[in-house]
C-alpha cells in the first residue's frame, strides 16, 4: 500500500467509512504487535497494547500530519502504548537470566532456522527493553534512523549510538549462548 | 586479548552498512590490516548480521487482530485511560480525606498553639565576609511569625487545587470524552 493509498484510506475513515480501517489495521498489525511485544515480552499483554494503539490511533486519525508517514506515526503510539502497559503491569516475567542452554553442534555444524529464531530470541531477552525495541526497529528493516528516532523520541545520533551499542551487545550475548564455533556458520 | 575502543568498534557497524565515508574506511581498513583483534571482532559481527539477514524478526499476531480491533472501536478510552481514571479516583478520595481531617484538626484548635518565627538575620560567619570589604553594616531584616494554623489551611489549599486538577484529569474529561464520542 503506498502513501497516497493510506492518505486515501484516512480520507474516507474520516468521512464516515469505519470499516476501511481494517485495511489499514492488516498492513501495520505484524509490526505494531513486534514492537509492543519486544517491549513487553509477553503475547497476551503485547496483543492488547498493540490493539490499543489502535483504537487511539483511529480515535485520533483527525491529528495526523499528512508530511508523516502513518506507520511511523502509529509505531510511535504503540511504542508509547506498550510502554505505558509495562509501567502498570504486575506480572512477573518468566526469567531467563538462569536459563541454562547448551551448545551441540549438529553433523553438518548448522542450525535449524527455528534453532536460530529461539537462541536470537533468547539473546534479545538478554538485553534491556531500550536496546531490545531500537535493535527490533532497525531490523525489521522498514525504518530509517530519523524514523526510529520519531518512534521512540530520541535524537536521531542517540538512536544510531543505541543501535550500534546493542548490537554489539546482541553479538555478545549470542556469543555467549551458542559460544565461538557457532558464529562462524 | 586488547580491548577495542568502542569507538573503533561502533565503527565496524558503519563499515558493515556501508555508510562508512571514504576517509574513515581507508583508515578503517588499514587499522584491520594491522590488528587481528579488530578484525576478529568484524568477523564475528559479520556473522551475526549474516545469521540475522536470514531471520524475520516480524512476529503475528491471532488470526482476529484485526477483526477485534475493529470490534472495540467504538469503546473508548481504551483499557489504559480506564486505569488512569480508576487511579486518578482514588487519588482524589485520598486528597479529600486528607483535607477534611486537616479540617477537622484546625477547626478544633489543634494547631493554634504551634508558632514558629523565621528569622532572617542570621549572622554570616566571618570567614564569608570579604576582608576587603571593612565598611560592611548588616542590614536589619524583619523576623516573619508563622503559626501552625496558617500553614496548614495553605496546604488545605494547594491540597484543593490539586483535588480539582484531578477531579478535572480523572473524572470530567474522560466523561465528556466518553459523552462526545457516544454522540458520534
């Protein structure tokens, strides 16, 4: 969906067609539940943060900059949303401080894809909420510097400096979890 | 093993993006000709880049997303504002507490026996008078009276004001909103 599309689609949101918000709400939910899932590293609570950013979003459609993009304007009330959630929420999260994972390379010294998404995911566990969710913007590979920055209401050098520094502490803590020979696949 | 300044090592990113300019990474490139520790370290991150290339960090969320978000458009304030109120209300049962038992408390008198007198000429020390300053008279300033009652039916007072903020925060705007919004 390009720009003009979504301009479009907030036109006649606006005008009274509810029901096209769910173009919209299809294109932006994998993202939006990413990031609010990052920050809160809980499903339940991540799907219900990024449905309310949401529902703000749509109740304040009328305040959107057109010169924005409407993606990096809505991954801002999710980041904000999910943040806020983790402020208020009493859960107490599974730690993995303790977990104990052991290396066994494979014949072929490869790992399965699931392998690697399970060990990425438990490094990124490792890191703290501000480098987690900076890391998983730069990744997901839509949004430049100066957008990831807008998102988390940093300055534009901030953000690069925190993307450079949790990566590297990402390359640490898988180093840590799959050990030296695994990083050389 | 020597550590890599974090400078060199941030560095190694930019080198990894490409947005290195040509200066730095001649420089760069020269240093990782010299230093196997560096350029260890570029390999590693190298590999980690590769390993995350072939990952999608996208997650999915239930299969009705969408179709409950679509359901709750209508209800707003979302769950978070409804918290808010909730603790916004009870922060004002606590002020109003507070203020009706200071109330009570001065209207019976409790407080009109505590006085207390700030007095302002205090002495300084000699040491911070400057030496070459002989001429230096200290002028009389007056001794203010404060009596227990008088501060506490100020503190009644900001207490108030900040009841009705909350009261305005709390209770009124989400009302309205709510109102507006069921207008719709």
């Amino acid at each position: 969906m390009t720009i003009p599309a979504e301009h479009t689609i907030i036109d006649r949101i606006l005008a009274g067609e509810p029901s096209v918000y769910a173009e919209l709400v299809n294109k932006h939910k994998s993202y939006a539940f990413t990031i609010a899932n990052k920050i809160l590293q809980n499903r339940a609570e991540a799907e219900e943060a990024a449905q309310d950013a949401f529902i703000k979003a749509y109740h304040h459609l009328s305040t959107f900059n057109r010169e924005a993009k409407f993606s990096t304007w809505l991954y801002r009330i999710v980041f904000n949303t999910a943040i806020s959630y983790k402020r208020k929420s009493r859960h107490t999260f599974q730690s993995i401080e303790n977990t104990v994972l052991e290396y066994s390379p494979d014949g072929e010294g490869t790992l399965e894809r699931t392998d690697k998404r399970k060990y990425l995911a438990l490094a990124m566990a490792r890191l703290n909420e501000a480098d987690r969710t900076a890391l998983t913007l730069f990744y997901l590979d839509e949004l430049s510097l100066e957008e990831i920055a807008e998102i988390t209401g940093m300055q534009a050098n901030t953000a690069k400096v925190r993307i450079h520094r949790a990566r590297l502490r990402l390359a640490d803590e898988l180093k840590l979890i799959l050990k030296q020979e695994a990083l050389t696949l | 093993m020597k550590k890599i300044p974090q400078a060199l090592e941030e560095m190694l990113f930019d080198y990894l993006d490409g947005t290195l300019n040509a200066a730095d990474k001649q420089r760069l490139e020269t240093e990782l000709s010299h230093n196997p520790e560096l350029k260890a370290r570029l390999d590693e991150l190298q590999n980690v880049e590769l390993w995350l290339s072939k990952i999608s960090l996208e997650e999915i969320p239930s299969r009705n997303f969408t179709q409950q978000v679509m359901g709750k458009l209508d209800q707003y304030p979302a769950r978070s504002s409804t918290l808010i109120s909730r603790n916004g209300i009870f922060l004002l049962i606590g002020i109003l507490v507070a203020v009706g038992l200071a109330t009570i408390l001065v209207s019976s008198g409790v407080f009109d026996g505590v006085q207390t007198t700030i007095n302002l000429n205090q002495e300084l020390p000699q040491k911070y008078i400057p030496k070459n300053l002989p001429q230096f008279v200290p002028k009389s300033l007056p001794a203010i009276a404060l009596s227990g009652k008088l501060i506490v039916n100020i503190v009644i007072l900001l207490n108030l004001g900040l009841a009705w903020l909350v009261l305005d925060r709390a209770v009124l705007r989400p009302l309205f909103q709510r109102r507006m919004h069921a207008g719709h």
